[in-house]
C-alpha cells in the first residue's frame, strides 16, 4: 500500500495516497456520508478524512487490510445488531476489504449521527446556565489531562462532549508521537460518561471497554 502524506490537508490527499482500488473504495465511502449529510462539511481531524456538522460527525480511513469508521460510541451502541458481523468496539469499526463494504449502513449510521448531534447541540448545558464549569471540575479530569486536553483546543467540558474520546486519545498520541498511556482513554471514557449521563465512575471501570478498543485499532494510524 502506497505512504499517506504525513499530514494531508485535504480529504482528496488523504485519498491520492492509496492505490487505485482502495481509492475507490474511500471515494464511495465519501459518497455515501455526502448523500447522507449533504450540509456536513469536509475536513482532515486526527490526519483521517472528517465530516463536521456542528461537532465532528464521522471519520474513516483506510488500513492495509480494512476501511475504519469512527461514527463515535452513541451509534455503535445504536447499531449494534447491525454491526454484529463486524470486528468493532465501542466507536469503531472495520470493514474488511475482502467482505462487500455495507455503504447502506454507512449511510443509516451517518444520518444517525446527523440527528444526533443537531439534537445534542441545541440543547443547553444545564451546568454551563448554573457557573462556568472548567475540565477540572470533572470527576477523573486532574491538572495534567486537562493541560493535554487543551493543548488540543478543548477548553471546557461542552467541548469536551463534542468530541469522541477514541479521537481525543489518538490526537493526543499523535501530538506526543507515540501511543499515549491507556488510562488516558479510561479515563476520557469515565469523564464522557459523566457528562452524558451525570453519573461519576472511576476511570477503571472503563478499563476492558477501553481495552476492546485499543485491541481493533492498528499501532499506527496508516501503514507504510
């Protein structure tokens, strides 16, 4: 398989860098989003093509052996069933290049996430209309994770929601060039669960989800 551009600019990079076949295969994949969330707009987030309405809404990627789409946790969970055929984990899931790629789920998925983050977004954060609430004021979030969390431009816990803890980790590892520690997921995992559902856990209990995950994603985020 050919090198990804280190740090494509533009999804039409991202897509040049693969071979003729899988080049297709990721064209159709964009189709398909497009279809579904035509006012969605295009962007590379975490160097993996990106569709953004009103907070990051999907991403996927090509591997050596699969296509890797990131609708977030909600619409795994949502599509569980569906999914059940698919090595996946809470947020991800890989579509094997040797299997028909299901562009209709991809499509169902996309405008579940479509819905969901147009719902998600008009409503107001009752803990923002109460103080002005900062990262560490969520349970697991010490000092040092919500400097990191910053340093990616996310600087309050609305922020924080918008965007997939998967992603977070993986930005954060990329921004350090290494695989960051896997409490650092965990614990991610906790603080999303405490601002969805307003029930603190300690970070270990996030540990075999957290683990699933790490287990289907590749140790780099393209292969040379």
């Amino acid at each position: 398989m050919k090198s990804v551009k280190a740090h494509p600019a533009t999804i039409d990079e991202y897509i040049a860098g693969f071979p003729a076949e899988v080049q297709a295969v990721l064209e159709k994949v964009r189709l398909t989003i497009r279809q579904a969330a035509p006012e969605a707009h295009e962007k590379i987030s975490y160097q993996i093509p990106t569709f953004h309405l009103n907070g990051n809404l999907v991403h996927f990627g090509a591997w050596k052996k699969h296509i890797g789409f990131y609708p977030t946790s909600s619409a795994t969970v949502k599509f569980k069933e569906a999914l059940s055929m698919y090595e996946s984990a809470k947020g991800s899931v890989k579509f094997p290049f040797d299997q028909t790629i299901p562009y209709a789920l991809i499509g169902k998925i996309v405008k579940f996430r479509v819905q969901e983050n147009l719902t998600r977004t008009t409503k107001p954060n009752p803990k923002d209309t109460q103080r002005e609430c900062k990262l560490e004021d969520i349970p697991n979030i010490g000092k040092s994770i919500a400097s990191d969390l910053r340093s990616l431009g996310i600087a309050d816990p609305k922020q924080l929601l918008e965007r997939d803890p998967l992603m977070i980790y993986l930005a954060l590892a990329d921004k350090m060039g290494r695989r960051h520690d896997p409490c650092v997921l965990y614990t991610l995992m906790a603080a999303r669960h405490f601002l969805e559902n307003e029930e603190t856990l300690p970070w270990w209990k996030f540990t075999e989800q957290g683990k699933a995950l790490l287990a289907v994603l590749p140790k780099k985020l393209h292969d040379e």
